[in-house]
C-alpha cells in the first residue's frame, strides 16, 4: 500500500505553503478554472484570502509523511493516511 495525500478542495486557499515546504514535490497549484466545481469553505474564507490557484496533490505517492505541508497549510486541508493507514491531518500552527 501507497501513501495516500488528499486535499478538501474547498478548503484550500491557495497559498503555496504546501508546494514551497514538500521535498518531494507532491504538490502543484492549479487554476481555479481548472479544478471542477469549486466552491469555497466560508468558514475558512472568514480567516484567509482565497487566491487565484487550488493545491492539488499530483505526486501523492511520494510522500514521506515528513508532515512539512500539514503545519504549513492555512486551509487545514491536507489529510495523508500513510502506509499503516494512519490518518495524519494539517493543523495550522
């Protein structure tokens, strides 16, 4: 089994927090146009700005649950289950 990385889409605010910390390079930002059927989390957009761009984890199976993305994440979006199936989920610090 394969480390999977899941982001709520909704949720994401776009910042790049996750792309700029990950070793791996899970992470790639997209358009907001091309990402289907995107509706903000208004609980998260009374906190923070939603930018141009959603987070998508394009390379989630090279993730070494080194946890970098999740302290970083401003949307608490990420969720990784990691190989024992241990859910770990972001927590803005």
């Amino acid at each position: 089994m394969t480390v999977q990385v899941d982001i709520d889409i909704a949720k994401c605010t776009g910042c790049t927090h996750c792309k700029d910390v990950c070793p791996t390079n899970v992470f790639e930002l997209r358009p907001r146009d091309q990402v289907p059927d995107v509706v903000d989390d208004p609980a998260v957009g009374a906190k923070f700005q939603f930018r141009g761009e959603k987070s998508l984890a394009i390379n989630g199976p090279e993730c070494i649950v080194c946890e970098a993305c999740l302290f970083e994440c401003e949307g608490e979006c990420i969720l990784i289950t990691d190989e024992e199936q241990h859910v770990h989920r972001s927590s803005y610090k």
